[in-house]
C-alpha cells in the first residue's frame, strides 16, 4: 500500500496541507540537502513530513522535533507505522530556546512554523541552525512570505489576518527580515524558491 493510500495509524494527527505540499516541498529537498547525514526538522507537527521525507530520502537520517507533547506522540505513531530505520524519535525542543538538546546536524529544516510562532522562535531558529551547522550546510524553511513589506496574494492578507487574530504575536514574516536574522548568525540567504499556493522555499547557507 503506498504512503498515500494509507490510513493514519492510531494516535496520528492530520494536517490536510501535508499532503499537498510534501511533492513540491521534497523536489527542493532532493536538490539542497546533503546526499547524507543528519537532517534537524523543526516544529514537525504531524510527522507527515517527517515520514515522508525519510521515506524518500534513505541516504539521511531524519530527526524530528517539535516542543508539543501532543505533536510527539503523533510522530511517534506515525513513524511506528512508517518502520523507516533512518527516521529518528522526535525530540522536544523549543526553538526560541537559548539551548537545543542537539549536538550535530548537517542540515535544518521548517516546514510552516516561523509564522505561525512569535518572531522569538524565528530568532531562535537562526541561533540554533548557527550554532549546529558546519560551513556550507544549508537551513531551508517552507512557508508563506512578504516581499518589500508587501503580501504576494490576497489569500495571503486574509491568512496574516487570521494568524493574528489567534495571536497578535504570529504573522507572516518579511523575506527581508528573516534574512536579515540569519545573516547575524552567519547564515546567507543563497536562494528564493516560488512554490505553489503563494509560499516560498528559503535556502540559506552557512558560512565558513
């Protein structure tokens, strides 16, 4: 039975979103990530991204994280489910914090968190991938982002509106300013990826 007609095992969270965005999301992957080592996923959520990307990518070790109980125990299922051996047990972990329980990573993914979190966890997203990455290992986050202070569609707009209806401290973030985040932690934004449904893949790498 293949990944997609599969029913999520018992425990599992859904996302909808997931399954839309796995293919364009692993097509960037494939091209930035290192052919092996350990990648650090960031806020995994579900998992579904988690088991996905393993599943496609046996050469790297998948290590996800997310700082909800409720968010492990559903990685936990899933990846019981998946029996992948290069899919790790997730970890808690707090990106605004000052220390991760992490001590190497080749490259660091999000998928979809800097927005939906303080501005303190994007922060602590560039601290840590500064800290855990060699020269020239990259940080690729996924999501939607303004350019020049500006929305790139209405649907965008109405989605910042909502966010900040939940939380006046979530929104979506500027190209521009998480790049500028990044550069401080000696992280270049190396390129901008366009993806489908108004989001961007950011790729930074980095320095030596």
């Amino acid at each position: 039975m293949s990944e997609e007609d599969d029913a999520p095992p018992p425990g599992a969270l859904v996302a909808p979103a997931a399954a839309r965005n796995r293919g364009p999301i692993l097509a960037v992957l494939r091209r930035v990530l290192p052919p092996t080592g350990v990648v650090l996923e960031i806020a995994s959520g579900t998992g579904e991204h988690a088991v996905h990307m393993a599943r496609a990518l046996p050469g790297l070790t998948w290590l996800p994280s997310d700082p909800d109980p409720q968010a492990r125990a559903s990685i936990d299922a899933r990846r019981a489910h998946a029996d992948l051996a290069n899919l790790e047990p997730p970890i808690a972990l707090d990106a605004a914090a000052p220390g991760w329980p992490v001590a190497r990573a080749d490259a660091v993914v999000s998928i979809n968190m800097i927005h939906i979190a303080p501005w303190e966890a994007g922060l602590g997203l560039m601290a840590g991938a500064g800290r855990l990455l060699p020269p020239g290992a990259p940080l690729v986050l996924y999501g939607p982002f303004n350019l020049e202070g500006r929305f790139t569609a209405p649907s965008n707009a109405e989605f910042d509106a909502s966010l900040k209806a939940r939380d006046r401290r979530w929104g979506i973030r500027d190209v521009a300013d998480v790049a500028a985040a990044a550069a401080v932690r000696d992280l270049s934004l190396v390129e901008r990826v366009d993806m489908p449904a108004n989001n961007m893949m950011l790729v930074f790498r980095r320095g030596g």
